[in-house]
C-alpha cells in the first residue's frame, strides 16, 4: 500500500514534534515535510505533493483558516485537517467552507488524529453528522458570511439564487441525497430512508460532490441551507 504523504504545519516545534513523533510510529503514513507559518503551505505543497496537510489554525503569521482558503483554491489540492486548542462554530464553519475536510482539537487522543488523517485520505470528512446539524443551526442563527453558493456581501436573496442554480445540476435521486445532508443524517440513515444500499449513498454523494464543484458533505448542507430547500421540504 502507498503511504499516506502528509505535511505537518504548526508554529511550535514542540507540538511539530510531537506529531512527528505520533505519526513516524504509523507504518502508513510518511511525513514529507514541516512548515512554521501558512504562507509556507503553498510552496512546501509544490515540493513535497502531499495528500493531507494537518495544520494549526492560530498561526503568528498566516493563520491556518487563510492557508486553507489559498490551498484548496488550487488545482489538485491536498485534503486539509486543521487542529486547534479551541472549539469555535465561526472557525469551524470558516474552516469548512474553505474546503477542510476535517477539524480536530489539539488535545484529541493520538490514535484519533492519526485515524484522522487515514479518513481524510480515504476521502471521508472528518465531522460527525451531530456537529454537522449544530453547525447548519449556527449559520442559521447568524445569517452572514458567504456560503458555497454565494458570495461575500450578497444578500440572502441572492444567495439563495446563486445556491439553487447550481442544486438545479443535480438529478432528482442525487438532490434527495443532497436534502437529507442538509439535515445532517448519516449515510445509513439515508440509505434507511430512501430504501438503497449504504455503498449507492456514497456513491450518490460523490457524485453530488463532484457536479457542485464541493469538498466534504458539510459544503453540500450548507449549500442545500442557502438554497432554503429544506424549508421546502414538507413535514
């Protein structure tokens, strides 16, 4: 098996170390490089062609959320996990939209920001369908920021727009999966509810993800929020 190629950015050589150590004992991953400051991100990925990046979200110089938002804005971007001290909805929602595919908390077992990382790199976003929900309740409440679907400074009009044109790609079984996202189910739990195998789901949602131009089934719900298709739904 090809090892997992991973870069590990953090401004403290003492937690550097520490994942280094953490990860150096996994036989399937390969640490292919270290950086001290997002604005190393870019280059350091152009050199090293990692799959993952598990990086620092408060950084002194460029912080995590900002190289995040650069990196997966580039063709053939590595999946990104970023790690934190803190457990804030507005960093995670930033982080997500951005196109992490995960987030985890500094102080989160080892065994568990290693499994992390091999989820990630299997193509499985690292957010338990709770947190998702909690989030999407989040962005309801405060209404602002820009979603997948629109822009910053776009009126919710606008937004909505802009969110159900690009839902308007999907197939009528793709946009049902895609609903049932936006309200934070599991794929068993959709695949219970739409009477198909968990393995058709997944399909599904890759497909999803790859007609909306997305990166983790967080995007998916809350471009399916800005699109106000779950107000939509009927009871």
């Amino acid at each position: 098996m090809t090892p997992i190629r991973l870069l590990l950015v953090d401004d403290d050589p003492l937690v550097r170390a520490g994942l280094s150590l953490m990860m150096g004992g996994a036989d399937d991953i390969e640490i292919v490089g270290e950086a001290a400051d997002g604005a190393e991100v870019e280059d350091l990925v152009d050199r090293t062609l990692p799959d993952v990046v598990l990086m620092d979200v408060r950084m002194p110089g460029m912080d995590g959320l900002t190289a995040t938002e650069r990196l997966r804005g580039r063709a053939r971007a590595p999946q990104v996990v970023l790690l934190t001290t803190f457990h804030a909805d507005e960093q995670v929602l930033r982080a997500l939209r951005a196109g992490a595919s995960g987030f985890v908390l500094k102080d989160t077992p080892p065994a568990e920001i290693v499994d992390a990382v091999r989820r990630v790199a299997a193509g499985d976003p690292v957010l338990s369908p709770a947190v998702t929900r909690r989030l999407i309740r989040h962005a309801t409440g405060t209404g602002g920021g820009s979603g997948p679907g629109g822009a910053a400074g776009a009126g919710p009009g606008d937004r909505r727009a802009r969110a159900r044109e690009r839902v308007a790609a999907l197939n009528e079984r793709e946009c049902e999966v895609a609903l049932r996202i936006g309200r934070g189910l599991a794929n068993a739990q959709i695949a219970a509810e739409l009477y198909m195998s968990v393995a058709t789901v997944k399909a599904h949602v890759s497909r999803v993800l790859t007609k909306l131009h997305l990166n983790n089934r967080v995007q998916i719900a809350l471009l399916v929020h800005d699109a106000g298709l779950l107000e939509d739904e009927t009871p």
